[in-house]
C-alpha cells in the first residue's frame, strides 16, 4: 500500500515537470547567471575576471544611471495609478449586460492585442510636430504648439500616456471578472437599506474585490519598471536622456558598449527595486485587507 501511494506520488510529479524544467531554464538560470557576471569584468572578447562589487560601484556611481532611476521612478509612480484607476472606473462604468456595453469592452480592450511598434506608431501620429492630431489641435484654439516628444519634462509623458491607453485593457478586464463574482445579495439588500452608491461601492464593491485591486497593482509595477521599447521607438530616450528608463540603460551599457557586467549589475539593481516594490504593495494590502475583515 505504502510502495503504491509513492508510485502516486511520483506519477503526480511528472505532471510539473515540463513546467520546472521551463521555469529552471527560462527563469531560474538566467537569474544566477545574471548575478554571476555582475560580479565580473566581462566582454564578448575574453572569459571576464572577477571584480567583486566594483561593477555595483560604478553603476550607482553612473550619473546616467540615476537620470534613468528617476525618470522610471516618475513613470511607474505616474503609469500605475492611471492604469488601477482608469481600469476601475472602466470596469465599474461596463458591468452590465448589454449589447452596448460588450462591443464597447472591446474596443477598450483592443489595444492591448497590438505590438509596442503599431502602438507607438499611433502616438507619434499624435505628438509628432507640424501634422500631428495635438499639434494641429493646438493651432485650431490658437495656441502655440508644443513637440511633447522633444522637449524635455514632457517626453516622459507622452510615453506614459501611450502607455497607459495600451496596457489598459487587462486591468479592466481583470477588475469586471471580479466585479461579476460578487454576489447580487449583497447589492439587493443595500437596495432595501437604500444606501446611496457611493456607500455601496465603499462598503461593498471595493473591500469585495482588494484582491484584485492589489493583483493588477503588483502586475502593473512588475510590467511598468520593464519600460523599454515605447520610450526607444518614441523618444529613443531623450531629450538629453529625460526619458531613457533603466530597462534602455541596461540594453545600452550591455549590447551597445559591450560592458556585460556593468549591464548585469544594472539588471539586478533592477530586479531588487521591482521586487521590493511588489512585496511592500502585496504586505501593505494584506493587513489593509486583514484589517477590514
């Protein structure tokens, strides 16, 4: 009896493997491997020696390190809120089941199928100079036109607004999944109770679905600290670097100057900040929930 439960056992495991084979691969190694060479001196020309720390030294030495720090910093703190909020309110505004309201959570959620270049195709169309849609605008009402995409303090911005009108459709449509999980008990006894709507979402909608809100901010920080090919294929970083994020720092130190650790250094800076930040999200949003119940 004992020798066939752990035939069980072991049959059980051969479903995950392919999975952890995958994750070993894809995920598992390439994070050692990263660690290895930030400790390294490494190019494509010679096996690399070890530098200890001294690449951490150098990156957070970099000032253009910490112009890309910061730049990301603002996008994520700007990005993430617009992303939670607006898929929200989106969500809340398209709970219903009608024709009107499915063709239009398809629309919003169209732009979320597209490819980094169609998208930031689109929004140079917008922001380009001369015959863009704002700039023509802009000269429509009489005002001067501004080049969003070359001046610095508004680059970022214009990154972050294409950003937001692409990923927007998987946080509405994870808010409406959990929006159609609560139960209509709830909203008929608020009903007989007459509780006014905003009562009802701040004692029923919101604390019913934290969960979720705390899910989509977690993948939203996790995705947004990943900035990359909008700000190169818009701005390609600039004006004097104001909107080059991390993830284009460590592409330029690695594969254009070839100075593999610095780059490896930089990544893992990279994944310490997004990690830190998704666990200080998720620990903050449990006792808040914890707190509630």
């Amino acid at each position: 009896m004992a020798e066939s439960y752990r035939r069980s056992q072991w049959s059980h495991g051969l479903f995950i493997l392919p999975y952890l084979l995958f994750f070993t691969v894809l995920l598992v190694f390439p994070l050692i491997w990263g660690m290895w060479l930030s400790l390294h001196k490494v190019d494509l020309f010679g096996p690399g020696r070890f530098v200890g720390l001294s690449n951490y030294v150098r990156v957070f030495g970099d000032s253009v390190f910490l112009q890309a720090l910061r730049n990301t910093l603002v996008f994520v703190a700007f990005s993430v809120p617009a992303l939670v909020a607006l898929g929200l309110f989106l969500a809340l505004a398209l709970n219903r089941t009608t024709r009107s309201t499915s063709f239009l959570r398809g629309l919003f959620f169209s732009s979320s199928v597209l490819s980094v270049t169609i998208v930031t195709l689109i929004w140079r169309f917008v922001f380009i100079p001369g015959d863009g849609l704002l700039p023509v605008i802009f000269e429509q009402l009489g005002m001067e036109p501004l080049n969003f995409l070359s001046t610095s303090g508004w680059s970022l911005f214009a990154v972050g607004v294409a950003t937001v009108w692409w990923c927007l459709g998987l946080p509405m449509m994870l808010f409406l999944a959990a929006l159609q999980q609560i139960p209509v008990d709830l909203y008929e006894a608020a009903a007989l109770d007459n509780a006014s709507p905003w009562r009802v979402l701040t004692r029923i909608t919101l604390p019913s679905i934290a969960r979720t809100i705390m899910l989509v901010t977690i993948i939203q920080i996790v995705m947004q600290f990943q900035l990359f090919g909008q700000a190169q294929l818009m701005t390609n970083g600039g004006p004097n670097g104001s909107s080059r994020p991390l993830v284009m720092y460590i592409y330029e130190v690695g594969f254009v100057r070839w100075d593999l650790g610095k780059g490896a250094a930089a990544s893992q800076v990279l994944f310490l900040i997004i990690l830190i930040a998704a666990m200080a999200q998720y620990v903050v949003s449990t006792r808040k929930t914890e707190a509630g119940a």
